[in-house]
C-alpha cells in the first residue's frame, strides 16, 4: 500500500465528506429537518457535540479510503465511485430502518438517499483518483 | 448467481432475525428510555415493511461489495468486510449523537450488536460464496 497517497486520499475525502455534509444536510436541508425539531439538538446542545461529527467524519472517510485502497488497489475514479455508490447503499439501507423507527419525513428521508448516495459516489471518485498505485501489485485481487 | 441469490437470502434472514432478537427484544428497554426519538409502536409496525425494505438493501449491498473484489478471500475476507463496514456505520452514529440526543448507552450496545450482526453476515456470505469458488476452479 502506498501510505503517502493513502493519507493524501484521506485527507481529501473528509475535506469532502465534511464540506458536502455542511452544505447538504446543514444548510440545503436545514427546513425540512426543523420539520420534526424535537428530534435534534438544540443549537448550543450541538455545539457541545461537535466535536462526535467531526470524529464521525474522520473514521467514515479513513475507512472508506480503506475500502478503496483494498477493494480497487489500482484506483481510479470509476472503479472508486462504484465502490463509493455500494457503500452508500449499504447506508440507504439503514435509512429505510430510521424512517420505520424515528418520526422523519418523507422528505427527510428522501434528502438523505441522494445525499448519502452523492457523498460516497464523488468521495469514492476523489479517492480513486488520489490513490492510484504505480506498483504491478496493484492490479492483483485483495485477499486472494 | 445461483449462490449470489443464495448469499443474499440466507444474509437477508439473517439480518431480519437478528435484529428483532437484538434490537427488538433484549434491547427493548434501553430504546423505550428514548421513546421521545421513536414512533409510537402501532405506528412503527405499520411502516415494518421499510423495516424489511431497508435490511434487504443491506444484504444486498453487502453481498455485491462481497462478490465484486472479495470473493476470493473465503470466509475471512466476509468477516474483514463487515468489520469495515460495521466501522462506517459507527461513523455514522457518532454523527448522529452529534445532531441529536440518544443516550450514549444506546448507541454503544446498537454498534455492539451491529458489529455481530455484520460479522456473522460476513461468515455467512463469505462461506457460501467460498463453495461457488471452489466449484469453478
């Protein structure tokens, strides 16, 4: 593995994922979340958590750059952004067992397919084209 | 696709059952202490069929990440995925504690049982899918 250009890839999907999930969920989808607000932090409450999204972030984007460095040793931005797009379903998954459980929205939960399924697409995108080994190794199958 | 179909069936049955053994029954009492955050019951058990919808998505995306780059590596390369993956949902519980107020407790024995469950989902795939290697080599 290609620690340099792993830790490059890293650093810029949280970039990414952080950024995306501000303006996604934060900003575009700050109404239709204050819909149902008993089930959010109140603003100060939040700001004391802060510090859980940002760990949040840092695992989801480390792991995910796992997962494509292991899955897609060659990189690149397709492969990527397939893997990327898997994983996100993996996650729409869960917000389909959210909405069931939680009093979401319709809406809400909507906003959250097509964000979770951007965000992991281009983050996936980013990393495969970061992270692209030059070694012959690269091509081989993982775990094989 | 025989044993792709297989993997998916016997993941899905596995994921339903274990999470309304986990989820439903022996960690009913720690959910019912942030009932503010869930649906009334009645109301939960008319939207079940998500329930059911949301934990097909997720064999099925488990078993497709699983058979595009891991299949060779048997039951051990399962057990890898669905630690990582497990990992990246916890990520997304820290995210969620952040934003809104579930216990702690809550969310530490949900990711306790999610890594079982997603282990365990690892071996069952990894060890069916192993048998279809084999039979083509």
């Amino acid at each position: 593995m290609d620690w340099k250009k792993f830790f490059v890839a890293f650093v810029a999907a949280f970039g990414f994922i952080f950024v995306f999930g501000f303006l996604w969920y934060g900003k575009l989808m700050h109404g239709v979340h204050q819909e149902v607000p008993a089930l959010w932090r109140p603003e100060a409450e939040f700001g004391n958590h802060f510090s859980w999204l940002i760990f949040g972030h840092i695992v989801m984007a480390f792991f995910l750059t796992l997962l494509c460095s292991k899955f897609v040793p060659a990189g690149g931005p397709g492969p990527c952004a397939h893997l990327g797009i898997l994983v996100a379903l993996v996650y729409v998954g869960n917000d389909f067992i959210m909405y069931a459980v939680q009093p979401i929205t319709m809406k809400i939960l909507c906003g959250w397919i097509v964000g979770d399924l951007i965000m992991f697409g281009v983050a996936g995108a980013i990393i495969g084209t970061i992270y692209k080994a030059n070694s012959p190794l690269a091509s081989q199958i993982p775990n094989s | 696709m025989k044993r792709f179909v297989l993997a998916f069936i016997a993941a899905f049955i596995f994921i339903f059952l274990w999470g309304w053994f986990y989820n439903g029954t022996l960690l009913k009492d720690v959910f019912a202490e942030a009932q503010s955050l869930f649906r009334p019951r009645e109301e939960m058990m008319g939207l079940f069929h998500w329930i059911i919808i949301g934990q097909a998505g997720l064999a099925l995306s488990f078993v497709m990440i699983y058979a595009s780059g891991f299949a060779g590596g048997g039951i051990a390369a399962g057990v890898r995925l669905g630690i990582m993956l497990e990992i990246l949902a916890v990520s997304a519980r820290c995210a969620f504690y952040a934003t809104q107020p579930f216990p702690a407790k809550l969310l530490v024995l949900i990711s306790i049982g999610g890594f079982i469950e997603m282990i365990v989902t690892g071996v069952i795939v990894g060890a069916i899918y192993k048998s279809a290697a084999a039979r083509t080599s």
